[in-house]
C-alpha cells in the first residue's frame, strides 16, 4: 500500500499479530520510499494469541508499508498480521 505523508509529524503504524508454533521463522516490517529500511522485527513463537505491535516512523514524502513473513524450517508454526491502522 502506498501511503501519502505531507507533513513532518510523526506517523504510527499498528496491527495485531499471532506468531504460534514450534518453528515460526520472522515477521519483519519495512519502510520503503526512494530506500527500504526495516523499521520492526521479531522471530519465533509466542503464545497461541494475538499481540498488539505498533512502530513510529517520521518520513513526509509518499512511503510504502512492506510486511515480510518468513517462514522456519518446516510447517509446524504460522504467521498472521490482522487490523492494520495508520
């Protein structure tokens, strides 16, 4: 998705996230406009509910939120990103 920011205030990006299994690999959040910068990661399991994550960023041009998930070493854990809000 690509966001429009005028101004130079800070932005905050927040979603829900559930990480459960016994090989969860990396969510990883990116902000990307003329570069790409990781600006929040976390790996491997928690406990079999969803978690709240929020990231503050400053940037006043047109930007890009990136979600990556990347998998662990076999399919015994999951990845899922719900509700995001700017």
């Amino acid at each position: 998705m690509t966001l429009d920011s005028t101004n130079s205030q800070s932005n905050c990006f927040r979603f829900w996230y559930h990480m459960y299994g016994s090989d969860v690999g990396t969510l990883n959040i990116y902000l990307s406009n003329s570069t790409q910068s990781r600006i929040w990661s976390l790996s491997g399991g928690r406990a079999n509910q969803w978690y709240e994550g929020q990231v503050s960023y400053e940037i006043n041009s047109a930007h890009q939120i990136i979600i990556e998930g990347i998998r662990g070493k076999d399919f015994m854990g999951g990845i899922s990103v719900d509700d995001l809000t700017f």
